[in-house]
C-alpha cells in the first residue's frame, strides 16, 4: 500500500475509533505496533478492551507476558471489558441468541 493510501486508511480509522467503533481502535493499535509505538497500540488495545472488544483483551495479555502492559492496566481493561459486555446483556438479546441458535439454517444472508 502506498504512503498516502495508508496515511488516508490511518485517517479513516482514526476517524471511526473517535466515533466509538471498537475494531477501528484495534486495527489501529495494530498499525501502531507494526511502527513500533507500543506504547500507543496498548493505549487503544485498553480503549477497545473498555468498548467489549474481544481480540484487544487477548492481545493485552500477550502485551502483558511480554512485560508491556502493568498488572493495573490489565486488570483494569479486564474489569471494563467484562462491564461493557454486561451492559450489552437483556432478556431480548439472550432470547434473540436462542432463537438464531436454533434456527440459523433457516435465515438466508443476501
């Protein structure tokens, strides 16, 4: 990818990792750390792990074996991850799992 091309993906993705998505702030830890800014790509693997992101949380504990995260920040992510996944929990999306459960044979994906 060219230097402007990547330079304008960045953009993007910082564009929706302001806007709340939570992969764009992962993708954009990732763009970090193959630059070498760990500490930056840990900061938004923390933030996308407090918007319920799954993949950060296993990155951070990777980060945190190789002696880059801190026991607080890891424990702290693990705390928020875990409040953000709670938040999203209701009758109507436990019911909706069960239903695509058992019936996702039927549903066709245009």
């Amino acid at each position: 990818m060219k230097a402007t091309a990547r330079s304008a993906a960045c953009r993007l993705l910082e564009e929706a990792a302001i806007a709340g998505h939570p992969q764009a702030r992962y993708n954009l830890a990732g763009y970090e750390w193959r630059n070498e800014r760990f500490d930056r790509a840990v900061k938004h693997w923390i933030i996308a792990a407090n918007l319920g992101y799954d993949d950060s949380i296993q990155r951070l504990k990777e980060s945190y074996k190789d002696g880059l995260v801190s026991k607080e920040d890891f424990a702290g992510a693990l705390r928020a991850h875990q409040a953000a996944i709670d938040a999203t929990k209701s009758p109507q999306r436990e019911a909706a799992e069960k239903y695509l459960a058992k019936n996702a044979h039927r549903i066709i994906y245009n």
